[in-house]
C-alpha cells in the first residue's frame, strides 16, 4: 500500500488597513498619500501579518455617506484622488520590499448600483481608479460590495445588476483582474426598512449574479470574499453554506476570507428576531428619517441588537454557540474549506478584519497587542485546521478510517 505523505497547506494570513483608519495623521497623509501606505506596511510587520489588504475609499470631503452616519466607517489608507502613477507605484514597491509585507488585493466597499446615476457614476468611476492602482500595485482581486438600487425590488436588481454592473466586471477583464465580493447585507446603510442591501449576500443570490456573468463573458471575474460573521448574523453556518455550494457546483466561487467573527445577543433575538429593531431606533424623527447623519446611525440597529462583530479570538470559546451557529467555529471553517471548496489553499488569503466595537481604539500602542493576538490566533488555527486534514488525508490513503462523526452540514 503507497503512503501518502504528510503534507499540511496553510492559508497567507493578513489584515485590512481598515483596522486603524488614522494611522498616519490626516494632516500628514493628505499632503503625502502615499505616507499612509508605507506607514501601514511597517505596522503590519510589527503585527506578525504577511499581507495586508489596502483599503481604497472616496476621500472623507467626497464621500455621499458621512463617517458619522456609518458603523465602521472605512479608510482611505489608498488614497486616489490624484492618479496613482508608476512613481507612486515604486514608492509603495520599496516600502513592501524593505517590510517583506505583500499587498493580498485591493478593498474598496461601496454602494456599486445607488439609485442616482450621478452619485453612481462617481463610486464607478473610482472603482475604475481602484482596478487601475491594483494593476500597478501587482495584485490580481479587488474586493468590495455589489449593493442594491433602494428604489428598485430584489428582482429589480438583477437587471440593474446586468446593466450597471457587468461594465465594471468587463473593465476588471481587460486588467486581468478578478473582482471578490464581501456578502455582508449591510441591514444599516439606509434607514428605510430594506435590509438585504448588498444584494450577493447569500449563494442563492451568488449563484443568480454569476448565472448573468457567464452570459456576458464575465464569469471568471465574480468571485466571493467569503466572511463568516455575517453568515451568523443571518442565522446561517459556514459548514452548510459551503456544502450547498458544493452541491450545486459552485464551489469554485469562494476565492478569499475575511476573518471577522460574530457573538449573537441572545436577548436582542428574542426582542427582535432576526430582522433586528424595526421602530423606535433614533433614525427617524417625527415620523421621517433624520437628515442628522448621527441620527442615521441608529440605522444599525437592525443588526447590532442582535450580534456584536468578533476579532478573531476574542470571543469566549463556546461549543455550544458553536452548535446553535451563533458564533464562529473558527476551527471547523478552515477545515470545511479545505474539505468542500476548490481552493489552491496555499495562495488563499485569510484577511482580519477588525471591526469589535469595543477594541475599535485608534490608537496605535493600545491596538497593536489587541491585533497580534488576533493574528496569532488566526495563523495558528489555520495551522492546526492545516495538520488536521493533512493528517486526515494520510489515514484515508492507508484505509485507516478517521474517528468520531463531527460537524454535519444542514443541521445543529
């Protein structure tokens, strides 16, 4: 009997710039952009991070959404109002050589299919900027949002989508890129009563959108960056979820992670179920929403009664959340997605996203240890899920069954 030898794979761990927006003081990288990138990528190698994923955003004086209106307002580490050109480019090359840091793909997380063709038109327009800076940076994805047409039904939007958002799809071709989107919902960014507002939220909706990438020549370019906070913020686990990918043959569309946990409040579920808070958030003021963007937050509501985001190990270790898919089984996803999904593993990336509303400190002292930790976590779980199934693999080609049954998917 041939022995197949023991050869673990582990995912390139790293961390959304988004973590510390104002790392490099707004009055020094305003006048010197690109300051923010090399300031990061030092950051990132005192971290233990190998990579970090450059979040791309419309500068604060031009964005339609105020910080004040947003949970986790976004950072704009990549700054691209003025071009960013092949000088800007080696700067940004020298700083990842004297670091050893890479640049895993580009983030930019917008509203791609808003209902004003103007305001449209500008996040296109800086998507197309974005696409430009990750060709010069030597990276092959961007990640970011599809979103949703608010005046438009579900079923709307996939015609909007076939419109408005394949164009962007064609663009990534002709750059040779691949274009990853992040399935969170995004219950909070209006606070009218939608609150599927990113439309590639769930592989029902995946499936449909690449179903309309294939006819138009663009299937190769609609990937998922997959992230399981907000699979348990809809009642779902990662196990099922990658099961039925599998078993419609879509198990291809997975092409990245975003490391972000979420703890259910389980008093906030039997208050509000699972669509979260419906009235009476502070959003709307006399019967009207609020033209206060402060007021606006409140939106969030819908979600933030019922869960609160996780960076990855600081949660409590807990089977039995685990079991009722009400907070990541870190260990079991790495295993499912080595088990079920076609993934080349070894140039997978696994980004940590930082958004725990308690340890969201925009100071670099405090914050670093909170992040090392994090990302210590999370390379040494990839590592263990990495050993296990390797181990598991060598057993199976000696016809030594491997013990126990484990997590199943379809049921909890």
């Amino acid at each position: 009997m041939a022995t197949k030898p023991f050869e673990p794979k582990f995912m390139k761990v790293g961390v959304l710039t988004a973590a510390l927006q104002e790392l490099t003081p707004r009055e020094v990288r305003d006048p010197d952009p690109d300051k923010a990138i090399e300031d990061w990528v030092e950051f990132a190698k005192e971290l233990g991070a190998s990579y970090v994923q450059l979040s791309a955003a419309l500068h604060p004086t031009e964005t339609d959404v105020p910080p004040e209106a947003m949970l986790d307002p976004v950072a704009n580490t990549l700054d691209l109002r003025k071009v960013f050109d092949k000088d800007r480019a080696k700067r940004v090359a020298a700083a990842l050589k004297a670091t050893g840091v890479g640049i895993s793909d580009v983030g930019y997380f917008d509203n791609l299919l808003h209902h004003d063709p103007a305001v449209r038109k500008k996040k296109h327009d800086f998507m197309l900027r974005t696409f430009d800076a990750a060709v010069l940076l030597g990276v092959n994805a961007v990640c970011g949002f599809v979103g949703r047409n608010q005046q438009h039904s579900m079923d709307e939007n996939l015609v909007d989508f076939e419109q408005w958002f394949i164009p962007l799809l064609k663009a990534a071709k002709e750059r040779g890129l691949t274009y990853r989107v992040e399935q969170c919902p995004m219950p909070g960014w209006t606070t009218g009563d939608n609150w599927h507002n990113n439309i590639a939220y769930t592989p029902g909706t995946w499936i449909a959108l690449h179903k309309i990438c294939e006819k138009h020549g663009v299937g190769d370019q609609l990937r998922i960056h997959y992230d399981p906070s907000h699979a348990i913020l809809m009642g779902q686990d990662t196990r099922s979820i990658f099961q039925y990918l599998k078993d419609t043959g879509y198990n291809f569309l997975i092409g990245g992670f975003h490391v972000k946990g979420q703890v259910t409040d389980s008093k906030g579920v039997s208050a509000w179920g699972y669509g979260g808070q419906t009235v009476e958030r502070g959003d709307w003021i006399s019967g009207k929403p609020s033209p206060n963007p402060a007021d606006q937050l409140n939106a969030w509501k819908k979600q933030i009664v019922l869960a609160e985001h996780e960076l990855p190990g600081t949660a409590r270790h807990d089977p039995l959340a685990y079991l009722q898919n009400r907070t990541v089984d870190w260990l079991d996803h790495q295993l499912a997605a080595r088990e079920l999904l076609q993934l080349d593993v070894e140039n997978t990336h696994l980004v940590v996203e930082h958004e725990y509303p308690k340890a969201r400190i925009q100071d670099k002292a405090r914050l670093k240890p909170i992040l090392q930790g994090s990302i210590a976590f999370v390379r040494h779980i990839d590592e263990a899920a990495g050993a296990m199934f390797a181990l598991h693999e060598v057993l199976k080609a000696q016809g030594i069954p491997v013990q126990g049954v484990g997590r199943e998917p379809y049921r909890s």
